[in-house]
C-alpha cells in the first residue's frame, strides 16, 4: 500500500447530486483521488465492508474506476462489486447496494450532462440504503477535503472490467457483475409482464431513446427481449463516451427526434426516453405530451394496478417545484403528501422511514421504495403496466386523470450560464421584496403568499433553508425561483410556473397560452431581464 501525499483542491463540494466538474478538473493529478478519500476518510469503511462502484459508461469512467478500485483496496473494503465494462445504471447501483448489502456506493456520472474530454464528469457518494448521502455526510465530505494531505491505493495494475468474474487486489475481491440482471429481476418482479407481453403482441407499440447512454442493454434486454417489443424500438442503444456528441437529457429539447416522431403520422403508441445515468425518464404518447410533474401524479393514482404496488401507496412525495397534481391524487386516496427541496436525497428518509412509496420531481424523475434513486425504466414499465391493464392510450388517460382531479398547467424556464454575481443579485433582490408581495396585483394576478422554501424533515427533524423562493397567487397558480445545483458553469436560474385548472374549467388548452400571465409576472417580479440582460430562457422543458 502506498500513502500519497496531497494538497486540497478548492471547491469540491457536492451540489445537488454529488461532485460534478468538467472532465479536465477531474484530470488533475489526484483530484478524483482527493475526493474519493475524503469520502472513505468521512464513512469510515468496517474492515470487510463491500463497496459498489458503477457509472453511465462516460468519458474518464474507466480511469476512475481502476484509481476508485485501488483506493477501496488501500482503505480496508473487502470487496468491491463493479458493473461489467464500468456500467451500472444509477437506480441499478442502488439495487446492487441495497441487494448484496454493500456500506455504500460510488456513482461515477454527471447525469444528462454532456460527456467526452471537454464535457462533464461526476462522483456521487451512496449510502447503505442504496441513497445518495445525505447532506450530513455530504457536508463532511466536504470539510474533509480542505485538509486532505494523504491519499491511501494499491500500486497494482488495471483489473480487467469487461470480464464477469472475482478477482482480487490486494487482500480485496473484486467482483465484476452483470449490470442488467439483477435489475432486470427486479422489475419483473414489480410489474405485470405477461399483461404486458401480450399488449405487445396485440399490437401495443412503443419507442425508446436511450440517448446513446446507459439504459440502452437495461431497455434492450427488458423491452425488446423479455417483453418482447420489435427489435429497433430501442434506438440509440449503445452507450457512447460522449452520447454521441448529444445532451443526454431526456427532454423536448434534447430528445427532438423521439419527440417528432410521436408527434408525427407515424407515431407508436408510447414514446420515453432516459437520462445518462438512467435515472430520468421523458413520457410521451401518440400526439400527447405528459410533463414529469403529472406523470407522477397519473402513476400514483394508478399504481395499485402493478403488482408491486397492489396493497396501494403509504404516501406520494414531491419536490417543492414539483406541480402540486399529485398532491390531489393524495388527497383522494386519503394518503400524505410531502414536500421536499430538489434533490432525491431528499426522498430517502420518507422511503426508508415507510412514509411515502412513490415520489418525483419536475426534473424527470419518478421512482418508488423500490431503490432510492429516481429509475426511468422504472417509470416506463409502470406507465406500460397501466396502460396494458386499463387498455386505454396515453392521451386517453391524462384526459380522463384531468377531469377527475383538474390540471395543472405547467413549464419550466431555464437561464443558463449566466454570470453567478447576475443570478445571486437576482435572487437577493427577490428575497428581500418577498415580505411586500402578498396582497400585490402583477398583471390579473393576485400575491397571496411568497416565501422562501424551508424543509423540515419529519423524520429526521433536521431543517434545510434557502431551497428555492415561492410566489403563490390566489386561485392556485404560483411561480417560484432557484438556482441550479447541478449546473458546472455559471449561475442557472429556474423559474417554474404552474397553473390549476380545475375539474370543469380549460382543461385542453396549450400550455404557453395558459402560462402567459405568469410568464410576465415572472419577469415583472424578479426583473429577469433587468437583471441578466436575457429576454427569453435558454431552454423550456
Ligand atoms: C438531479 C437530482 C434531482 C434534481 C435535479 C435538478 O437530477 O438528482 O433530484 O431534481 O438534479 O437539479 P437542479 O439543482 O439542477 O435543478
Ligand atoms: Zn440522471
């Protein structure tokens, strides 16, 4: 074993989702080797323990995998699993924790962040629970890497990643596993696959991106093979370095051509789509659109028709940006409703503690206890589930969801890569106005509350300030604002806009017509434009 002497690098603090920097950052000599030590030195490892270590298969995946595999040796694990070729989806890593009851997990991605050497990289650290850490260990984490001086690997050479099987480095066994299996097994265990295998054969179609990353072999072997969707209705299925040069984010944007298509003649009958990681899932049927906020809220009133989900659901929970629909479906099953800050994190404690069984976020993730990460395929098989058992197409049953509990409207804007010194003026200014809004007109909108969003965990009892700044309205339409946390240059804004149509009222509109109001007081109330100079968002999702 050798120990290296370090310095620390500034500015390793994990953000929503753990450690992201550009591939270059990461290249520095032990930048990757502080961070991973920094987290061993915080989790303190049992001599013994099993660690997982996975990744969406990006550019400099590999290379820290092998350091990671050296380091974990170095640090007292005595075994180590790894996904064949460095793959494990993220939701298929906190499987994999969770299923050989490992101490934890390093998730090696930046999500549906773009990869190759001038992209993005990421480590994220996962806790026993199959979780990403809470913001506890995170903090730590961080702490520990502005006094690290030493870092702990083996000198041993490259294991071979592309051969299943144990080998050992040093006193550790590594194991290479089948990164699809396991996680296969376990969706076949959740949802009705004979239902839907013969919804297939009797004509159900379907269409999914894997976006050149990670899920391709998960979607292949679950959709194309064991439930027996045609050949080719997986496409873009082989994970690249660098997605193929796209933005592997599962949205209207970024995922175009999936979106085209279902909007087009030749439109199947389900259109999705998954992130890099494979923890974000994109909905869209023939002709119809489902934004991730009434997905959750569709799934979570339909859920008892899975077999996983039979006996019905403890509680749904949402993020706070998230559109308050499946607040509604709560409600009518007589169940909680929660609302957290962004981040699945923050999902954890209400999963492990049996208060919530499904949760989501206007981000594109929904999952369940079934792991504690977000999972798109997940997603996908239930959407499936529901609609082989109810035999209804998609646009048919976001209709009919509408007139049962109404519809919220709802888009997100996104300002990116603005000066961080703009954002921080913008939101400070924001903030302070907050306290005069209530009672105010903007436009033929009416303040009735505005605050900045304050998380007390109940279960944990602790209290997560500054999550993001609230506008509610009279009537139930509310905008609210928050930086990114995911982002790797600049500042981005997020402004996220719903409005409630209730049971009765416009519930078949277009969106931006009925956003338009909003979208002006949004401007109006935080000077966007004065602010940043920008009169239109980057991206609406
Ligand atoms: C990641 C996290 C999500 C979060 C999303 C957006 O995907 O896992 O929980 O909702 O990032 O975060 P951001 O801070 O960029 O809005
Ligand atoms: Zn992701």
């Amino acid at each position: 074993m050798t120990t290296y002497k370090t310095t620390p690098y500034e500015g390793q603090k994990p953000g929503t989702s753990g450690l992201r920097k550009k591939v270059r950052v990461f290249q520095q000599p032990g930048y990757a080797e502080n961070f991973i030590q920094a987290v061993f030195d915080v989790v303190e490892p049992a001599p013994g323990a099993v660690l997982v270590i996975g990744g969406d298969g990006r550019y400099h995946n590999r290379t820290v995998i092998q350091q990671a595999i050296r380091m974990a040796a170095a640090n007292g694990y005595g075994q180590v699993l790894v996904g064949q070729g460095g793959i494990l989806s993220t939701p298929a890593a906190s499987n994999v924790i969770r299923q050989y009851k490992a101490s934890g997990g390093l998730i090696l991605s930046a999500s549906h962040n773009p990869g190759g050497p001038d992209e993005d990289f990421g480590i994220k650290y996962n806790i026993a629970n199959g979780g990403p850490a809470p913001e506890s260990v995170t903090d730590a984490i961080y702490a520990r890497t502005q006094t690290i001086d030493r870092y702990l690997a083996l000198d041993t050479p490259d294991i071979d990643l592309d051969t299943l099987g144990t080998v050992e480095v040093g006193a550790c066994r590594v194991t290479v596993l089948d990164p699809v299996a396991d996680y296969a097994d376990l969706m076949e265990r959740l949802f009705d696959f004979a239902t839907i295998r013969a919804a297939v054969a009797g004509g159900l179609t379907m269409a999914f991106d894997a976006m050149h990353a990670v899920t391709g072999p998960y979607a292949t072997e679950i959709l194309e093979k064991r439930l027996g969707f045609a050949p080719g209705t997986v496409r873009n299925g082989v994970p690249l370095e660098d997605f193929g040069g796209h933005h592997p984010d599962p949205n209207m944007v970024h995922a175009k051509e999936l979106f085209d298509l279902m909007f087009s003649e030749a439109a199947p009958d389900f259109g999705a789509a998954s992130d890099g990681d494979g923890d974000r899932n994109l909905i869209v049927g023939k002709h119809r659109f489902v934004t991730p906020s009434d997905s959750l809220a569709m799934l979570a009133a339909n859920a008892h028709l899975a077999p996983g989900y039979a006996k019905g659901l403890a509680g749904i929970a949402r993020s706070m940006p998230t559109s308050a629909a499946a607040d509604r479906v709560a409600a009518s099953l007589g169940i909680p409703a929660f609302e957290t800050p962004t981040g699945w994190k923050f999902f954890g404690n209400l999963l492990d503690a049996g208060m919530a069984t499904i949760c989501g976020e206007e981000s594109a993730g929904t999952g369940s206890d079934h792991v504690r990460e977000k999972d798109g395929l997940w997603a996908v098989l239930l959407w499936l589930n529901i609609l082989a058992v109810r035999k209804i197409s998609v646009d048919a049953l976001a209709r009919k969801h509408w007139a049962k509990f109404g519809r919220n409207y709802y888009a997100r804007h996104d300002y990116e890569a603005l000066p961080t010194e703009q954002a921080d003026a913008l939101m400070a200014a924001l903030k302070a106005s907050l306290g005069a809004l209530p009672g105010r007109k903007v436009g033929p909108l009416r303040v009735e509350t505005a605050d900045s969003f304050s998380y007390l965990d109940p279960v944990d009892g602790s209290t997560s300030a500054n999550q993001g700044l609230r506008v509610l309205f009279e009537g139930g339409s509310r905008i609210v604002f928050r930086l990114s946390g995911t982002g790797t240059q600049g500042a981005t804004l997020r402004v996220y806009l719903e409005r409630y149509e209730p049971v009765g009222g416009d519930l078949d509109r277009e969106t931006p017509e009925m956003l338009a109001d909003l979208i002006a007081a949004a401007d109006e109330l935080a000077g966007i434009t004065r602010h940043t100079g920008r009169t239109a968002p980057d991206v609406v999702t």
